[in-house]
C-alpha cells in the first residue's frame, strides 16, 4: 500500500509514534471500542499496534495486537520530554564530549555516542564506564526538563 502523506511528513509521524514507545495511550477503534495500554511496537506504513498491559473495560489483557486498518485514533496520555538534538547538545557540554563523537538521529528519538551507545527516551543502552556516565547525564536531564529549567 503506498503512503497518501509526503515522505517528510511520514518520518514525522514515525518520530512521535517513536516517541510514546513505552508510553500509556489509548487507541480508539473505527468501530468505537478502546483499549489503553502501553506502547509496545507499531509498524509503518500499515499502523499495526502492540499494546501491553491493556485494560478493555473490565477486562485486562497482558498483550494486545491490533490491525493498523481498524485503528481510527491514538491518544496519548504521557509524553517524552526527551529531544534527542537538545539532549545531544547536553550531553556533549556536560561530559566534553567531541561533536562529531555524536550523531543525532532525530527522526527516530535516538542519540548515538560513539557509536556505542545508545541513548532514546527510554534509556541508554551500551556498557562500561562512558554509558554509565551518559545514564546519569540522561537523568540529570529528564528531572532538569521536569523541573522547566532552562538547559545550557
């Protein structure tokens, strides 16, 4: 099936899905029933969903897969406050990090150092003593952004 929206703004839609991965939403089928859960996985360009832990009124479901054609909106209840060129920028300033040692990637929400870390909204992945330090920074960030203050 080919994409009805422009290129730029699919990866955009790709983007925000990327971003409530993890997150709480509800999706409201064509033919009115709802489920909230959590945000597992999507595909693009078919809308296929996996929601975890969904509530469907009384009734609760550890997983969910749900046909993408059925799908007539997803509403999300959480967002990210994670921005992978502000956070990169961050980074960079905190720990000294060269600028080409980082690469933003912010389509997809994602962050790579190094090339060996890895760093989203939902965490750093990557080993040793570099990643543990980018852990913390990512911390120090997220609660920084919760707070409202201005990152420099």
């Amino acid at each position: 099936m080919a994409s009805a929206i422009a290129p730029a703004a699919a990866r955009r839609l790709v983007a925000e899905l990327n971003n409530l991965l993890g997150k709480r939403v509800e999706v409201v089928l064509m033919d009115g029933r709802k489920y909230k859960g959590t945000l597992l996985g999507f595909d693009h360009p078919e809308m296929n969903l996996v929601l975890g832990d969904v509530e469907a009124g009384e009734t609760r479901i550890p997983r969910l897969f749900i046909m993408g054609r059925v799908v007539a909106e997803i509403r999300a209840y959480e967002t990210t406050m994670f921005d992978p060129r502000e956070f990169a920028n961050y980074v960079a300033r905190r720990l000294g990090l060269r600028p080409d040692a980082i690469k933003v990637f912010q389509d997809a929400g994602v962050v790579v150092i190094y090339n060996s870390i890895r760093v989203t909204a939902n965490g750093v992945e990557g080993a040793g003593p570099l990643a543990a330090k980018v852990s913390y920074v990512l911390r120090e960030y997220i609660e920084a952004k919760k707070r409202g203050e201005e990152l420099r």
